[in-house]
C-alpha cells in the first residue's frame, strides 16, 4: 500500500514523537531507539526482534506493539500486525497513527468496512496525513461506493497535488461508473505525472467505453510493452479488436486475459459478459491446406491447460483420449501418445513458448512421424473451449487446426470424437 520510502519515513518521523510521550526504563529506551533505527533503514524483521525486547520488558509499551505491528505490515504480516495494532489501540486510544495502520492492514486483507472505520477514526483523533484520504477512498471504491470515493480522492488531490496516483485513482473511479471522458482526463494527468503502464490501460478503458477502439488497442499496447501482465490490457484488447471485427486477435487476447485473470475478476466486477457465446450445440470451426492425410505418421502429444478443467492430468488424460478417437477414423497411422516435456529434456531442446511448433516438429521428426498433433484445453465462465492442431515436422507449418466450445466437461468425449472426424477429414 505506502511504497515511497520516503513516505514511509514521514509516518516513521510521527512515530519517533510518539516515543517521547511515555517513560520508559533505560532498556526499554535502548530497545525503541534501536527498533526505530531499523525501521528507519526498511529492516523490519531487525525492527521486529528489538520491538519484541521492548515488549518483554513491558507488554504494556504501546509504542513498541505500534513499532512491531508497522514493521509486520510492510512484511505482509497483516494477521500479526492486527494483533500488535489492536493491542497498542487498546493501550492507547490516541494513537491515531496505529488507527491509520491497522487500516491499511483491513485494506490489505480485503475489509473494506474496518478499514473505512480506522481511517475515519484517524481523522477525527486529528491526524493530518493526506494518505487517510487516499486509503479511505480505495476501500469505498473496493465497496463499490463511488461517490464516497470520489469526495475523498478529490480531498487527497487537494492536499496532495503531484502525487500522480490520487488522479490515476479518480480516473478509475469514474470508469468504473461510466464517466469515460473524466476518467480519461484524470488517468491523463496522472500519466503526465508519472509515466505509468497501469495508467494506460486505464486511458484504454476510456476509449474503448468511448467507442474509440483504434486509441484504445493504441494505449493498452503500449501499455503492455511496459507491463506484460497487466490485466485489464489483454481484455480490453480483446474487446476492442472483438469490436473492430478482428476475431483472430480478439481470441489470442481473450485467451491471454484468462491466462492472467483466471478467476475473471476484472471482468465480473466491471463487465460481467460472457467472453464466448455460449452454442446449444458444439460447433467445429477448421482451417487447413489442400493435403492428402491419409497414412501420415502421426502421435498425439499432451494438451496445454488453462483454467480450472476439475481433472487431474488433464492434459494427459486428454491427449490419450484423442489418440484412441483418431485411431477409431483408420486415416492415418497413430502411434502411442508422446510426451513432449520427457522429449525435450531427452533430445536437449530449446523450447520457446508453450508447445512451440518449432520444437514439437523436432521432437517428431526425431521419432520419424510425418506430423504431430498438439492440443489445447481453455475453460473459464462455463464454457470449455477445446483445440488441435496438426503440425508439419518438415516445415513446423500448421497443416489443419479444429477447434469446438461447449458448455460441458460431460461433453469432452464427444468433442474429441467430432476434433478427430474434422482433423482426418480433407
């Protein structure tokens, strides 16, 4: 959550003060000036075992909870910061930098509500750090209560003017409730601040609610150059080209989407469509050159997975299924399933990406097969999406690719079945 260091030593200067509130014994003393030295230099786990001398000492010593409790936070302890903060609040109710804390810490284990609650207390102790109001904001917008979160982003603005993260912040806020040109504006004045990929793909949001799709592939490519992984890019990518009519690279981004986003958070929260439609009947798309298959020397390796499939070595289980379905079609030679990860450790392959043709066709020209048939399995929203491709090991062209959606895991047989009729089929 407070990532600058030097915000975190303007928050570790309010802690110092605090120490000079209460007395305490000589080692006691000693124990808190060296805990604040190490929280001073970002050492909180060195920070921690001195805090924890102090408590020895005194259980009492709220300023040493508080010490310890920070320390835990910025390690990610947020159970064990809540105990130590909870406890220093307890002792002493003042402290409204414990109260600012523990808020971050609820913020930080998805409690919206406790964390509303702290930072508001925080305020009304008379805290004066700009950060409540950026805090408290994010946990309204967590709530989906856009309006409290916009009063408190515009206060932060106020009081914080060139911090670049209260605008990208708005902006979101605003694209959230469909308010694009706004929310492109703010994501625009944060970017002008620092020049940040999250920022872009929210400008990418914007245009793509604004039905400018061009400038919306513009600014999430872009965006992606920075930041591979972004999120909200990969779908906003996919529905723009899905919009421009691109249906090749609206699948490859949906796909990629899922592949960041397996839960569709982004999606359910702020869209909520189904990526793919949903067919009464399994359908079978192809795409393949004029060749004569039959008595190809052909082997099945395993199918690549993304998503929840709910079957343990899916993609062996998979892959064997559809060697059986394609030796049942008695068009080509179909020898026992390869593993491909074995093969490419044996033959000491270089392999590129997730089943790269390149080295799929190796592996089967090494094996002596005219062609080596990969497979992949995607489910996300219900929808099971399975697809083969049949791969040239002279040329690693692909020389026929099937594909079928159904709503079903029940329907994975008959799937394979219709895959294999389509894949021998000319």
């Amino acid at each position: 959550m407070l990532k600058s260091k030097n915000r975190r030593h303007s928050v570790i200067i309010q802690l110092l003060i605090l120490l000079t509130l209460f007395a305490f014994s000589t080692a006691q003393q000693t124990h808190l000036q060296t805990a604040r030295s190490f929280l001073e230099r970002d050492d909180y786990m060195n920070a921690i075992k001195e805090a924890d001398l102090a408590v020895l000492e005194d259980p009492s010593n709220s300023s040493a909870l508080l010490i310890r409790g920070v320390s835990k936070f910025f390690l990610g302890y947020y159970d064990g910061a809540s105990v130590d903060l909870d406890n220093a609040i307890q002792i002493a109710p003042e402290l409204d930098v414990a109260y600012f804390f523990r808020g971050q810490t609820y913020n930080s284990k998805n409690e919206p509500l406790r964390a509303i609650s702290d930072f508001t207390k925080a305020l009304e102790l008379g805290s004066k750090r700009n950060l409540l109001y950026r805090f408290r904001g994010w946990a309204h917008h967590e709530l989906a209560n856009y309006s409290q979160a916009k009063s408190d982003y515009l206060k932060y603005i106020e009081l914080s003017p060139d911090d670049a993260e209260g605008y990208k912040l708005l902006g979101l806020n605003f694209l959230a409730t469909g308010e694009y040109v706004s929310g492109i504006d703010f994501s625009q004045k944060s970017y002008s601040l620092r020049n940040n990929g999250g920022t872009l793909e929210n400008i990418g949001w914007g245009y793509y609610g604004l039905g400018k799709y061009a400038e919306a592939i513009s600014a999430c490519t872009q965006a992606l150059e920075s930041r591979p992984n972004l999120v909200w890019a990969h779908l906003i990518l996919a529905l723009s080209y899905e919009a421009q009519s691109d249906a090749g690279r609206a699948q490859q981004y949906f796909q990629s989407y899922i592949a960041v986003d397996p839960t569709q958070e982004f999606n359910k929260r702020y869209f909520n469509i189904n990526l793919y439609d949903r067919p009464k009947t399994i359908k079978i798309s192809t795409s393949s050159k004029s060749l004569n298959l039959r008595g190809k020397k052909i082997a099945v390796v395993e199918f690549s997975v993304l998503g929840d499939i709910e079957l343990n070595d899916a993609g062996i289980i998979v892959a064997e299924w559809f060697t059986s379905s394609l030796q049942q079609e008695a068009v080509f030679k179909v020898y026992a399933r390869l593993s491909l990860t074995s093969l490419i450790e044996e033959h000491k392959l270089e392999l590129t990406g997730l089943f790269d043709e390149n080295t799929v066709a190796q592996v089967g020209n090494l094996h002596g097969l005219d062609a080596i048939v990969t497979g992949s399995i995607i489910k996300f929203d219900n929808i099971l999406s399975i697809t083969v491709k049949l791969i040239d090991t002279e040329t690693a062209e692909i020389i026929k690719s099937v594909s079928s959606k159904s709503g079903s895991i029940k329907d994975v047989p008959v799937i394979l079945d219709q895959l294999a009729r389509s894949l021998a089929n000319n």
